[in-house]
C-alpha cells in the first residue's frame, strides 16, 4: 500500500500530477504546513492567512492524511503483558507470535491482533456414573485445571476447545474407569486413576493439537451409586468387625492368661504349704509320741490304763450314751433312734425318750436311772 | 481541488481494493468460483485476489469440529442393549468433495457422519460383550472405527481425526440387576472380613487357653510333687518315731481316734456295761 505510507509519498504518482513540481521539497512542505497551523491557529489576524493558492490547498490534503495515516498506523501499537501471548494475523493469515513488552503490528485491515491469556488457570468439573471393569457402576466427581500452552494451535485447531477438553476428561476417565476394578476405583487406585486420566486426556487433546495443557486432574468424588451405598458402606463395617474381633480376642488372651499365671502360683504355694505343715505336724506328734514313751516305759501298766480311761471318759462325756445292761438279746427293744437326734438338736441337748416298755418318761441327765427303768421292767 | 482528489482516488482504491481481494482466515480455508463453477480450491489463509461480479468465494472452517451424536440403543453379543453416546471429531480435508458432497452445510455433514458412524459402531457392538467393550476393547474398537469411517467419510472430503465413546451405560433394568450383584458382592466380601475376624479371634482364644491350661497343668504337677514330698518326708517321721514301741502307738493312736471320732451330741452311743471301762459298774470288788 504504498499511497498510504508517508515515507513514499513522492512515489505516488496522483501528488506527483497535481503539484506538477517535481519531488517535493521537505521544508516547502514543512512551511505549508506551519502556514495552515497559522491559518488555523491565528485565525484572520494572521498577514498569510490572505494567501489561498493551490499549493496551500494540497498542503492541507496532505496534511491531512499525514494525520490520518498516522493515526491509523497508531491503533497498531499494543502491549503484551506478562503471562499473555500475542497472535498477529495478515489477513486472517497466521503471522507471528508476540512475546510480553510495547509491540507495533501494522494496522486494521492488514493486521490483526488476538491477545491469549496464557497464565490464566481454567478449570472443567465433570459428575457422571461409570461401568468399571468388573461390571460395575461408580459414581465420579472429577475436575481438571487447564491452561493454554500454545496460543496459535489454541486459537485456530477447534473450534470448541472448551467443550473439547470436557469430552476429552470423560472419554480418558470413562476408559481409565473401564479398566480398572470397583475397588480400584473407589478405594485403592484413586491416584492412579487421577494421573492415567491425566495422561490419557493430555494425550487425546494432543492429538487435536488444542494447544491446551492440562494442570491437574483431582478425583474430588469417587462413590458407589446410592443403590448400593449401605453394601459398600458394610463391607467397611465388616473390616472394622474385623479388627473389633481380633481387639477382643486379644483382650481375652490378655486377661485369662495372666490370672492362670496367678492361679498356677496359688496351686504350687498350697502346695508348698500343705508339705510344710504336714511334715511339720508329723514332727510334732513325732516328738510327742517319743516323750510320752519315755514315760511310758517307765510305768507302762498304770499308764495304759490312765490313757485308757481318760480317752473313755472324754469320749463318753461329749457324745449322747444308751446303756444296755440287759443279758441276752432276744428282747425286741425299740429305740426312737430319729426322735433323738431330732432332740439333739434343740439348744438345750437334753434327749427325752420313752422305752417302749416303760411309761416313765426318763430325765437323759440321768442315764443310769433310764436304764433302771428298764431293767425294773 | 488537489485534496479532494485525494480523498476521492484514497475512496476508490479503497472500493475498489475491497473489490477485488478477499481474505482467508487462519481458521478456514475458501473455494474460489466463477459463476457458480469451482476455479479453484483449497485456498490457503492470507489475501487473495478475485475478479468482482465474475469471482465469488466460499469460506469453510477448516477447524477440528465436533459431532457429538444423541445417546442411542446398541445390542452387544449377550442381546443386552446399552446406551452408547460417542463424539466424532472431524475437520474437511478436501474442500472441493466437502463442497460437491454436502453443499458446504455443515449439519448435512454432520448427518452423513452420523449415519456411518453409527452404523460401524452398531457393527462392533454386535460382535463384543458388554465387558469387551467397556474395558478391554474400548481403545481398539475406537482406532478400528477411525479408520473404517475416514473410507467413507473420504467421499464427503471429510476426515476423521478421533471418535471416542464417552459413555457407555446400562439400560435401567439392567442398572437394577447390577446394583443388586453389586450388592451380593459386596455381602459376599464383608462376610470375609467377618469370618476371618471370627476365625482370627477364635485362634487367639485359643492359643490363650491353651496356656492357661497347660499352665495350671504343670502347677499341678508341681504341687503334687510337693505334696508327695511332704507325705513321704511326713510317714518317714511317724515310721521313725512310732516304729519305737509298735503296742503302744497303736494304744494312743486308738486312743486319739475315738476321742476325735464320737466328739458329739449326735453321736448315739448304745452300750453294753462289759467293756474295761465298765470294770467297776456293777461291782467294787478287785478282779
């Protein structure tokens, strides 16, 4: 467009026609233009101002499109600012890329400028129910952070990038999910899957060459369908069951062991005290046997009989007596042997009985009368 | 008179200019008629020149576009129907077919494409399980489709860049019967869990009775020891002592017993006066 650029005006052959005196000179220029100013500015007080010629009359056409011209070539100035990239286009035609700082792009309608915000994060979250592996169905909350990474592949490849990048997440996620088992899925494998997702999206944008780069990908959710949700939620029921059983069981192991410590120690210290105090009472009686004898031989006869009686005696006086002086045992007699013992029961130890043959009723203080009265019959 | 002249040549180049050129964007890509037939095709972005009146131009988006096809009902192997929802990316590759081929109207585009995609798609359904296609075959069924549409889709000057399934799902009866093996299955892993609490917890108890036991056994062992000991150490003193005089340890030890015996109101004696003891009942006189 040479007519439009004033650094090739003498060029132009119509300016050449009409001030039809050769190239033009610079300061013939200049001093138009100062007249016109004046013209302008002073408005009638100025002497010049009377001058109107042809040459005046170019003067201002060429100022004015001096002016104009600049003007114009002044809407190509921009900035680019950190963290943006500037995508000049010749004529719809992809030019050049612009990096950060004060730039000139030759202006509308030769070039054209598209700014891309490189550094802003945008994010996709994305809710769906998926079939794993194992024939299942899971319920995922994903969300992706992207950016662009390449601004001319960005702008001119899709024409959806954004709705591109949400098919991209939930065809990788579907096939990350459709590869992947339930419990995969929902417990073990969740960074796993995030990173193969990632991956695979990345991948499938790449192949658009969408110019997007994706920064991360979050599993936010990841549950079983709500059908399902009290099965799932007892299988982890179950596990804590589990280790609720084996704490209980441990708890028992963990009392009853120690106590059959204890009570094994009970058994062996009985024990070591009944030999004790057996062997102690046997050296006792042992000594008391020996001293006794001693004495003993000494007198034998007098102290059999003394042991002997005594021992009677002792014997007689604590425990309730029947005597039976009767000769010859064909005498059927009939003792209340029940009543008595029921009798010795009372306080008192006192023993009433009748014989059978006798009407007195006997005094048991006195047994030898009782039997008295039997032998009177 | 000169500026006018100015303005007025500026005025006409510019007519005349916007005339005779037209501009490809970045994003399209044109085709260049004269009257009504096709000159030229396949015109790359930048400015270009035509002859007004005689030339028209036709520009098309030469961008990946995206036939995001309505869910629809497919029949795999098993007769099972799931719902398919799949997108296609395409963009045109021969402007010229693309032209001939669809009028250049982008939703005729998108119909053809949908019928032979679907169609290939149906037809690898068909021929898998629900399984095969959801996790296994997923990527090949894909790449296989790709290239089986761009055959067909070449004649519409159209080129597939990617069809992807994004969802596969089960029909609602089907979704029935899954949630209730899934279920099943999840009974059947927590009745595992369980059991193997219960079977963990019945050895620990074990083990520990088992110690319990043998701990008391060896202290009874222990204390029978003790007590054989004791008795033995015990009947070797008596042996000792009473060995001394056999007549008269049998006389105390009698003795001893009788008096330990009857030591009670509720020991009934019945007696006959002709014992040592009654020497002197019924008489005083020496014997």
């Amino acid at each position: 467009m040479p007519w439009n650029s004033p650094g090739n005006k003498n060029d132009d052959p119509w300016n050449k026609n009409s001030n039809n005196q050769g190239p033009p000179d610079l300061d013939e220029i200049f001093q138009n233009l100062s007249r016109k100013f004046g013209g302008i500015f002073g408005g009638k007080g100025g002497g010049s101002s009377a001058a109107p010629s042809g040459g005046n009359a170019a003067g201002i056409g060429l100022f004015a499109l001096i002016v104009a011209g600049l003007i114009w070539a002044s809407t190509g100035i921009y900035t680019i600012t950190d963290g943006e990239a500037g995508v000049i286009l010749q004529f719809g035609e992809y030019k050049e890329l612009t990096t950060p700082g004060l730039h000139w792009h030759m202006p509308y309608p030769i070039e054209e400028l598209q700014v891309v915000d490189m550094q802003q994060v945008r994010s996709s979250k994305h809710q769906t129910t998926m079939l794993t592996k194992d024939e299942n169905i899971v319920e995922i909350i994903l969300a992706a952070q992207f950016r662009i990474k390449d601004a001319p592949n960005y702008l001119f490849n899709l024409r959806d990038p954004i709705v591109t990048v949400k098919q991209a997440m939930e065809s990788a996620i579907r096939e990350v999910a459709g590869k992947s088992t339930v419990d995969f899925v929902l417990y073990e494998g969740l960074e796993v899957i995030s990173s193969n997702t990632k991956t695979l999206m990345q991948e499938i944008l790449d192949r658009y060459n969408s110019g997007i780069e994706v920064t991360t990908l979050n599993l936010e959710k990841t549950q079983p369908p709500a059908q399902v949700q009290n099965a799932f939620d007892d299988v982890i029921k179950s596990r804590e069951d589990l280790e609720r059983y084996i704490e209980e069981a441990e708890a028992y192991a963990n009392t009853i062991v120690p106590q059959s410590r204890g009570e094994a120690a009970r058994i062996t210290e009985e024990a070591t005290a009944y030999k004790e105090a057996i062997v102690s009472k046997a050296e006792g009686e042992a000594e008391r046997f020996e001293a006794l004898l001693v004495e003993y031989n000494k007198a034998p006869e007098i102290t059999r009989e003394r042991l002997y009686l005594e021992a009677t005696q002792a014997v007689y006086s604590n425990t309730t007596k029947i005597m039976m002086d009767v000769e010859g045992s064909n005498n059927l007699m009939y003792l209340p042997l029940d009543q008595l013992m029921q009798n010795n029961r009372a306080p008192s130890g006192s023993v009433n009985f009748g014989s059978p043959s006798s009407t007195s009723t006997t005094d048991n203080t006195n047994p030898r009368r009782s039997t008295r009265g039997r032998e009177a019959r | 008179m000169i500026s006018k002249l100015l303005i007025a040549v500026t005025v006409l180049v510019v007519i005349v200019f916007s005339l005779c050129t037209y501009t490809v964007k970045e994003t399209e890509r044109a085709i260049l008629f004269k009257f009504g037939e096709i000159k030229q095709d396949d015109i790359k972005p930048g400015l270009h020149w035509k002859m007004p009146f005689i030339n028209n131009e036709r520009k098309f988006d030469s961008r990946i576009l995206t036939l995001d096809v309505q869910p629809d009902l497919f029949p795999t192997n098993e007769k099972k129907y799931v719902y398919v929802d799949y997108f296609v990316k395409w963009r045109i590759d021969n402007v010229r077919d693309y032209f001939v081929a669809t009028g250049g109207l982008e939703e005729r585009a998108n119909s053809r494409l949908s019928q032979i995609t679907k169609d290939d798609l149906r037809e690898e359904f068909a021929k898998r399980t629900i399984k095969e296609t959801v996790s296994g075959e997923r990527a090949d069924i894909m790449d296989a489709l790709v290239i089986k549409a761009n055959i067909a889709s070449k004649q519409l000057g159209i080129q597939i860049v990617d069809l992807r399934i994004s969802r596969i799902d089960y029909t609602d009866d089907i979704s029935e019967s899954v949630y209730q093996r899934m279920s099943a299955g999840r009974d059947r892993v927590a009745k595992d869990f369980r059991a193997r609490g219960k079977e963990s917890s019945e050895k620990i108890r074990a083990a520990a009775d088992r110690e319990r036991q043998i701990t008391l056994a060896t202290a009874y062992k222990t204390s029978e020891q003790l007590r054989g000991d004791g008795d033995a150490t015990a009947a070797n003193i008596y042996a000792q002592a009473f060995g001394k005089d056999k007549e008269f340890y049998t006389l105390t030890k009698s003795l001893t017993a009788y008096k330990q015996t009857f030591n009670s109101k509720n020991d009934i004696l019945v007696l006959e006066p002709n014992s040592q003891f009654f020497r002197y009942f019924n008489q005083s006189k020496p014997k």
